[in-house]
C-alpha cells in the first residue's frame, strides 16, 4: 500500500509538472486541469473501491502553506522604486474598492433573499471578493512585464486586504470605534514584527555557513506566519514585506545597516532561496488543487440550486471589476478576465464558523465560482493572445 501511494502521488505531481509546461501553449490555467486531475482519481478509487482514509483535514494545512509560499515567491519577484509607485498604488485601489463593494452588495441581496443577519452574509460573502494570488500568479507568467507586475501586487494585495477584512468581521462582535483602534494596533504590531523578523531572517541568511539553511529559514517563517495568526496578526504583511525586502537589496545598499548584511554576498542566497521558494510553491500548490478536485463531489458542481448564483456573482464580480479598471484609467485587455476566485477562497470559506455559516452559501457555490472565474480567465486570456499574433502579422 505505501508503495502505491507514492506512485500514485509522484506520478499526479509529474502530471501536474507537465500542466504547468503546457499551460502557456494551451492557455487552459493549470488550476482547472488539476481540480479535474484530483476528480478523476476521485472516480477511479471509488470504482476500484480503494479504502482512502478522511484527507478533508489534510486542506487547511496545504492550503495556508501554499498561501505563504506563493505571496513570498510573487513578493520576490517585484521591484521596488519611485517608478513603482504609480502601479503600487493603482493595484492597492484595484484590489480594495471592489472588495468592499462586492462584499457589502451580495451581503445585501443574501440578506434580502435569505433573511438572515447582515453581519453573518458579510463573512460568508468576503471569501467570494478576493482575488487569488494562488491562480492569477502563475497564469500571467506569459504576459507581458507590466501587467504581470500590476496582477502580482493586486492579487497579493487583495488576499492581504480580504484576509485583514474577514478578520475584522468575523472576531468583533460588534463594529465600534474601539474595534478600529484594536485593528490600527494590530496592523502596528505586524509591521514592527515583520520589520524585526525580517532583519533576523535576512541576518540568518547571511550567516548561516551550513550545507542546509534554507529549510530551517522557510520553517521560520511559516513559524513567525503561524504565531502572528494565532494572536489575530495580519501576518500575510509580514510575508509581503520580507520578499519585497530580500528582492530588493540592490536598491538598499545605501543604507549602513545593510552593509551589515554583506548584500553582495547575501543577494546569492536570495537568489537560491529564491528558486527553492520556487520550488516548493508548485508542489504544495499542486497538492492542494488535486487533494480539492478529490474532495469535490459531482453534484457539487452540478448543483441546479446555486448555479444561478454562481453566474449572477461572476457577472457582478466583473462588472465591478470593468468600471474599477475604467475608473483608474487602465486598460481591460487583459486585466479585466484576471480575477480568479481559488485557494484563498477556499481556506476563508473553510474558517467560517459554523454558527455563522448561511443556508445560500455552500461549497457548491465556491466550487461553482471558482470554476467560473477561471473559465473566463482562461478564454479571455486565450482570445489577448489571439489579438495580439493577428497584430503581428
């Protein structure tokens, strides 16, 4: 048995290797093939009437790990300087406004259609507002530089933003003037935290003279996530702030304190941690969307209940996002199909309460969305591409 389990597993992520080869060929997010990869092994084992033990517990886990990774490898990767600021501040808007309207809109109408208490549908619809970094990351990889940078601060900023947003929902009883001094405090604490663990880490990484150093440095870091959870921290700040961080030490070596670090020698290790951030981001990324496709249950998807629902979000979810793009003077093509709904949704869905779970949303609603969303990703993304060789030629 142990040995058909790590057949079965090495030949899944070889399967899910090849998906991420061919996607920009294909065009087709690799996110849907690996959702329909788990749901096929899903049948074969039912078939086969192979026993598989409970893996519902297995998904959280997957899933906050695979959140950390893939908000530091996408940080890493982005620059910072004055010529920055503009998009800095464009992807923030983008990613904030829509949020909010979205939220508090489809609280509405579930309130009007479910009569249940507004506080209540504004937890449940949050998960459905935030774009996934999960997705959007790595299906821009073959656009062009600006607008891969715009996606990766959005969809980074935007988990930040719904994760802090569901927080501040989902712990305060009651909305007051001290719950938002509570919140100022905690966005305080974070940020002087992920100041003071970001100069350890990058003094580790610099010191550090052992064949194995930068297991342990992720390990502390999924570490410092974890406590700062714990306590109500909004700790995805802290992942943010340490890539853009050891991304960008070229731009900081001005800075006495710096030369501490020895920036020359410590930017080669950054560039190693790098590729293994790199590294390990596919894998728990892959082995989360199949361990989901395997948990989905057909007549999830199929649900005639909520499918309703589902279209009249994504066209919501769209249409926002289309007047959002207009109004800060960006073009729609092909920004406007990037706003995939996946693993940050699934693991805000998944912390829900269950006192404060609502009948209307239900994982067939969140599979249903997720589905759709990447769907148009996927043709919108497949038709810019399209455009742009008949341009060409």
């Amino acid at each position: 048995m142990t040995t058909t389990i790590i057949i079965a597993i090495c030949s899944l992520l070889l399967i899910a290797y090849a998906f991420d080869l061919t996607s920009s060929r294909t065009k087709i997010p690799s996110v849907i093939l690996l959702l329909l990869l788990g749901w096929l092994v899903k049948q074969v084992t039912t078939l086969a009437q192979v026993q598989v033990p409970n893996l519902n517990p297995i998904l959280p886990v997957l899933g906050t790990i695979g959140l950390i990774l893939i908000v530091l490898e996408g940080a890493l990767e982005l620059e910072l300087d004055k010529s920055k600021i503009p998009v800095i501040k464009k992807s923030f808007i983008v990613g904030f406004f829509p949020i909010l309207i979205l939220a508090f809109f489809l609280a509405g109408v579930f309130q009007y259609f479910g009569d249940t208490a507004f506080k209540n549908n504004l937890i449940n619809v949050i998960p459905l507002c935030v774009v996934s970094s999960a997705i959007a990351i790595p299906s821009v990889k073959n656009l062009k530089a600006h607008d891969k940078e715009f996606i990766i601060y959005e969809s980074s900023l935007s988990d930040i933003i719904g994760v802090l947003f569901f927080n501040f929902v989902a712990l305060n009883a009651s909305i007051s003037f001290n719950s938002f001094m509570e919140f100022g405090l905690e966005l305080l604490v974070i940020i002087i935290v992920s100041f003071i663990s970001t100069a350890t880490l990058s003094y580790l990484l610099s010191k550090i003279d052992h064949p194995i150093k930068f297991g342990p440095i992720i390990l502390l870091v999924i570490l410092i996530y974890a406590i700062a959870k714990v306590f109500h921290l909004p700790s995805l700040i802290f992942i943010l702030l340490l890539g853009l961080f050891l991304g960008n030490l070229d731009k900081l070596k001005q800075f006495s304190w710096i030369q501490r670090l020895k920036p020359e020698q410590l930017e080669t290790e950054v560039n190693k941690f790098h590729e293994l951030v790199a590294e390990a981001t596919f894998l728990i990324r892959a082995l989360f969307f199949l361990l989901f496709g395997y948990l989905i249950e057909s007549s999830e998807i199929l649900n005639t209940d909520t499918l309703s629902w589902a279209v009249g979000i994504v066209l919501m979810i769209y249409f926002i996002r289309a007047i959002q793009l207009k109004l800060s003077k960006l073009k729609l093509k092909p920004l406007l199909f990037v706003a995939p709904r996946g693993l940050i949704t699934i693991l805000l869905f998944l912390a829900i309460e269950p006192e404060q779970h609502i009948p209307l949303m239900n994982k067939s609603l969140i599979i249903q969305v997720i589905v759709l969303t990447a769907l148009v990703m996927m043709f919108g993304l497949m038709n810019v591409k399209q455009n742009e060789q008949n341009q060409q030629e």
